[in-house]
C-alpha cells in the first residue's frame, strides 16, 4: 500500500472535520445573532441599540432597489427567535424552513465531530440543497405573481398586521 492510499482517509477526516467544526461556528453565530438583533422597520439593530442599525446586506436591494429570493430572511429569523412567527411569515414565507435547517446544524454538526464521520453523502446534500433553492426562486417568483415581490415591505404593514391579530 502506497503513503498515499494511506494519508488520503486521513486528510478526508481531517478535512471534514474542518467543514463540520466550520459550519458548526457559523450556525451558533446565525443563531446567537438572531437572539441579539431587534427588528426596527425594515432593517435589524442590536438590542438596546435600536438607533444603530446594521446596513442591507443585499446586493440587489442595495444596488437595484428590488429583492431577492433571500430578502427577507434575516428579519424572519430574529422574528422566529424571539417568537413572532406571523411576522416572520410575513417578511418571508420560507424563514421558518432556512431557520429550522441552520438549527439542524448544531445537533448534526455536534454528532458528526463526536463520531468523526465525514457526514451525509454529497449527492444527498446536493439534492437537499437544490430543493432549497428551488423552493426559495419559487417562493421569490409568486410574490412576483402576487404583486409585492419587487417593492421593498413596508414596516408599518407589518408592524400594523401584528397589532390587528388577537393576543
């Protein structure tokens, strides 16, 4: 057996060890983040910070003034974090779906570094993630239909929808 054949399984693990412990840090960040943000209007502040909001990520917003399949999502999060579900169906409807996967992460991440296993097979991951995206473009593509994906939303609707719904 060659030195290759031999180091190749351990740069595999070594590797993957490296993605796991990667994708591990950037959920607890999305997560820990979504806990410390507010939502003011249509952007995110740190609590107790609200008069210092974080700037638009978004390249199309910032650039073309339209949204994106992903505009939206932050807010979602930090709406589901602290536990406004409608309103976080409101600013994306798929918010709750790209949540539940980032916090997937923690668990299977977690288990993937105790067990060192290089994880779930790429074509299944592949498979996984196109649907995602397909779901995000189709998503993105009624609103288009509906009318509302290409203005930005207006806080006060949402703001206003919130207080209408009984307690």
């Amino acid at each position: 057996m060659s030195e290759f054949s031999r180091a190749a399984p351990e740069v595999e693990r070594s590797s993957a060890r490296e993605r796991h412990c990667f994708f591990l840090a950037l959920a607890a960040f999305v997560v820990v983040m979504a806990l410390l943000l507010n939502v003011r209007g249509d952007r995110v502040a740190l609590v107790g910070l609200p008069d210092y909001p974080l700037p638009h990520l978004c390249m199309s917003r910032s650039l073309l003034g339209t949204t994106c399949p992903g505009c939206g999502l932050t807010r979602s999060f930090v709406y589901l974090a602290h536990g406004d579900w409608q309103a976080a169906w409101r600013v994306h409807r798929l918010g709750w779906l790209v949540a539940a996967l980032v916090l997937f992460q923690l668990p299977y991440r977690t288990w993937m570094l105790i067990r060192r296993c290089n994880g779930l097979p790429t074509r299944l991951v592949q498979c996984y993630a196109a649907v995602v995206v397909a779901l995000l473009v189709l998503n993105w593509g009624l609103g288009i239909v509906e009318g509302n994906s290409f203005r930005l939303p207006n806080p006060d609707e949402i703001g206003a929808a919130r207080s209408s719904l009984p307690r």
